[in-house]
C-alpha cells in the first residue's frame, strides 16, 4: 500500500503542527497533494481507469476548497504552503 501510516505521520510532522495534528489545514493539504500526485502517476499508465480519474477529481476539488479557505484565513500561511509543495494557483 502507498500510504501507510509512517508515511502519513512524515507529512503532518512535516507540513503540519505535529505527527498526531491531522486537522491543520497545511498537513491535509500536503496528504492531499501526495495522493493527487500518487493517482496521477497511476492514471498515466492506465488512461481508461475511470473511477480513480473521478476520484482524482473530487480530491483536487477538496485540495482546492482547503486552500480558498487557507487564503481567506491567513495569507502568509498559504503563500507558504503553496511555496513548499510547489502547487501553482
């Protein structure tokens, strides 16, 4: 399996306050850019996977709606977050 809960303890330690913090909005952004990055590379190979492309679509949806939030919220925290994970708006 990809995501294991190392893995997932390694992105809020890094992105978020703490490792057991799940609820920051940078760590959930940072595990959602993980999994969009992971189902990318999986639609690559395999075009015509349907449900992981909506699946896909629904998780940059949410990405996107946390980051409208983070921008609202506090502007230095997300033009941080933006830098770090080298999303582009």
């Amino acid at each position: 399996m990809y995501l294991t809960k190392e893995v997932k303890e390694e992105i809020f330690s890094k992105h978020g306050k703490s490792a057991t913090d799940t609820g920051n909005s940078e760590g959930q952004i940072a595990l959602f850019t993980f999994r969009i990055n992971h189902l990318t590379e999986h639609l690559k190979n395999n075009r015509k996977d349907y449900n992981t492309e909506r699946s896909l679509v629904k998780l940059v949806g949410k990405r996107r709606s946390l980051l409208d939030y983070l921008k609202k919220t506090d502007i230095t925290r997300y033009r941080a977050i933006i830098a770090e994970l080298g999303i582009r708006k």
